[in-house]
C-alpha cells in the first residue's frame, strides 16, 4: 500500500513538471540528477559543450566550474552579459558567443591564453577590451556584425592571427594596428565606412583574401598591388573610378570574378572611368594587359 501511494506521489509530481514552463535542456538534465560534466562531450580532439539556442538570458553558474571544456558554444541565444568568471574556463581553444545581445566583453577574456578561436559576431559590441591581445596564440576572430569603429593598439601582439573578420561594422579606417598582423590571409572589412586603403596594406605579406566591398573607397593604393599572395580581391560597390598601373602584378588573381564565392578581381559596380568598364569585360588578362601597356607608355 505504502509503496502504491509513493508511486501515485510521484506520477502526480511529473505531472506537475510537464504543466510547468518548459525547463532549459541543462536544468532537465540536473533534475534528472545528472551531474554537469555529463553534459560534456568528449571528441578526438575537444571536450566540447554546447548550449547553442537554449533561449538564455544568463549563463548557468555551473558552467564555470566545468575546467575541462576546451570548446564551447553558446551562440544564438539572448545573453546580455558574459561575466568574468569566463577566465577559469583557461582550457578553451575555442569560444562562440555569436548571435547573441552582448555589448561588452569582460576583460578577464585576456586569461584564456590556450584560445585559438573566438566567435562574437551578431552582438552589439562598440568596443573590444586590450585584454584580448593576451590571447596570443588567437589565430581566427570573427567581430562581424556589431557597432566596432576602432580596435585597441594592444591587438599588435596578436601576432598568429591569421583570420579576421570586421565585416559590418562601423569602421572609417583600417585600424592602424591589422597592419601589424604579418600572419593574416584573410580579412575581411565589408559593410563598414572606409573611405581609403592606407598604404601601408603592404605590410600584410601573407594576405590571401582581401574583402572591402560595400564601402565608400574612391581608389586603390599602389602598395597593394605588392601583396603577391593575393588570390581574392573584392572591391565591388564602392567609389573607384581609376585603377593603379600595377595591378597586374597580381599574378594569382586569375579572374574577374561575378560569385562572391570566387577567387579572383571583384570589382562590379564602381564608377570606372573608361575606357575600363569595357575593358573589364573583356576579362582579366584584357585588363591587366592595358594597364602594363598604359604603364610603358607613361
């Protein structure tokens, strides 16, 4: 009899539960009497958990005490604060915090020193802590789709960063110190305010993919056709009108590209003067030839 009745006590507290709200996926998971670290998964190369669209307005506080997770996401969800005790996470290698409502960093992100990838795009960052530059063995970082206009000089010892994106945001210059950064092959500066490429682009020895489109750019600068490594150049919808004699020298350019997908010369919807237009739609080696011949004849 007595056992009948705690059957019946616990059929009715189930009950209970499931006409109530509907609990996030780690909470239903420490109900059950789990511990946290079952969450964990345990790859070949991570120990990896994710809390990707769980509907967060706030990080569980469990979640700093998990000391063995290397890659974490907690991208698409709602939170507005990530808060400092993301420094005992030290193991990370890598960190997603896109898609959600964040407007600053906490500065202990400085003592990640193992991270290798950090996602904060889609937030409403106005500003990246110095911090950060502690990270140093950072090699992709994805600041994509906030309200950025300047990065802290400190970022000059990221020095193994290799992919950077800054796309969408409100940048009027390239940030002095992304010249400093001789590991990139990829950047990524669409969608922003840049009125002019410094000449100093040059010093990115290593780059591969150079994305400027959808800015206010009125013309290239001649460094930039010494970046050897080039193999995508996008420039479309700007203000460019002229184009530097040597350009051709980007030999590894071996188009004029339509996909935004491929690699090669994109340069659609510009203000070229002609002869170019036409020129351009004759294809790469057509464009490159007039601009040598235009350079012998000057």
């Amino acid at each position: 009899m007595g056992t009948e009745h705690s059957k019946n006590e616990e059929r009715r507290s189930m009950v209970f539960l499931r006409k109530g709200p509907k609990l996030p996926a780690w909470e239903d998971a420490l109900l059950a009497g789990k511990e946290p670290k079952s969450l964990l998964k345990r790859g070949l190369r991570y120990v990896s958990l994710s809390l990707i669209m769980k509907g967060m307005t706030s990080t569980p506080d469990f979640l700093w005490g998990l000391h063995e997770v290397q890659k974490l996401n907690l991208s698409r969800n709602q939170l507005v604060v990530i808060p400092p005790s993301l420094g005992k996470l030290d193991r990370l290698v890598v960190l997603n915090l896109g898609g959600n409502c964040l407007k600053c960093l906490p500065k202990e992100i400085g003592l990640l020193r193992n991270l290798k990838v950090l996602f904060v795009n889609m937030n409403c960052l106005k500003e990246v802590p110095a911090e950060l530059s502690l990270c140093r063995k950072l090699e992709v970082l994805s600041l994509s789709h906030n309200c950025i206009s300047q990065l802290p000089l400190s970022f000059t010892d990221l020095t193994s960063l290799r992919k950077l994106n800054l796309s969408n945001n409100r940048f009027v210059q390239i940030p002095l110190c992304i010249f400093a950064l001789r590991s990139l092959d990829f950047l990524h500066l669409g969608s922003n305010k840049l009125e002019n490429i410094a000449e100093s682009i040059q010093y990115l020895v290593n780059l591969q993919i150079f994305i400027v489109e959808n800015n206010n750019i009125r013309s290239l600068p001649r460094s930039l056709c010494y970046i050897s490594t080039l193999e995508l150049l996008n420039v479309d919808y700007n203000a460019i009108q002229t184009l530097p004699d040597d350009l051709y020298l980007l030999r590894r350019l071996r188009r004029i590209a339509w996909n935004p997908m491929d690699k090669g010369l994109h340069i659609a919807h510009n203000p070229l003067s002609r002869p170019l237009p036409e020129v351009v739609e004759g294809g790469l080696d057509v464009l490159f030839n007039y601009l040598r011949d235009k350079k012998e004849h000057n």
